[in-house]
C-alpha cells in the first residue's frame, strides 16, 4: 500500500493516460464503439499526451518514442475522421 502514496501527481497523470489508452483498446476490441469514430482516436491522443506529460519530468527514451508514435498515429485518425466528413459534407 505504500507504494500508492509514493506516488507523485505526475505519476498518477502517466497512470490514467495508460488507462485512458487501453480503455481505448478494450472498447475498440469488444465493439463498444467503433475505430472509424472519432471517440477512440481522441482517447488514444489524450491519453498518449497524458504519458508524455509525465515522461517529461522522468524521462525514458524508449516511452517517449512509443509515445510521440502513438500522439502522430491518433492525430492521423482525427485528421482522417474530419476529413472524411468533409469529403461526405461536399459530395
């Protein structure tokens, strides 16, 4: 138990950004919601901006290339999203 309260806010910021991503992936996995929708590709984003944040202060290389990867890979997602839409909106 006393690992839990050694833990610093930053490190509880990390913790639910890896939450938030593996929800992501869970609910992508069990058909909660679909990767086309613009609802896991956010997830994913906030989550891996979440972790960045937190490897700022303790940083790991090799986290911060996964997540500088899964950050251009999510927003690719949104931009794809939103340009779909508008590619629906002209025709």
């Amino acid at each position: 138990m006393s690992f839990i309260y050694s833990l610093s806010f930053l490190d509880w910021v990390g913790i639910i950004g890896s939450l938030m991503i593996a929800g992501g992936y869970y609910g992508v996995s069990n058909n909660y919601f679909s990767p086309e929708k613009l609802t896991y590709h956010l997830i994913n984003l906030v989550g891996s901006l979440l972790i960045l944040l937190s490897l700022y202060f303790k940083p790991n290389p090799g986290a911060i290339l996964i997540e500088l990867l899964w950050i251009f890979i999510a927003s690719l997602g949104v931009y794809n999203y939103f340009r779909k839409i508008d590619n629906f909106k002209s025709n």
